[in-house]
C-alpha cells in the first residue's frame, strides 16, 4: 500500500471513530482490508 494510500485509510478510521450518533465498531485491519479489496481488480 502506498504512503498516500495509507494516510486515506488512516483518515477514514479517525473520522469514523469519532462519528458520535452512531456506535461503530470498527478495527482498522478491517478497514484496511476493505479499502485494499476494493482497488483490486476482479
């Protein structure tokens, strides 16, 4: 993963962790998973 590439997942998870309406469970491994599967090529 790139640096660039590495600071989107790590701005995604600081936004989504302190949304406060809503309890979100959230693991950042996961995240990075997510994101990294969706920029594959099928």
């Amino acid at each position: 993963m790139t640096p660039n590439s590495e600071s989107l997942v790590d701005l995604i998870f600081k936004k989504l962790k302190t949304y406060k309406n809503k309890k979100i469970f959230l693991e950042k491994e996961s995240l990075n998973k997510f994101i990294v599967s969706l920029f594959k090529e099928n």
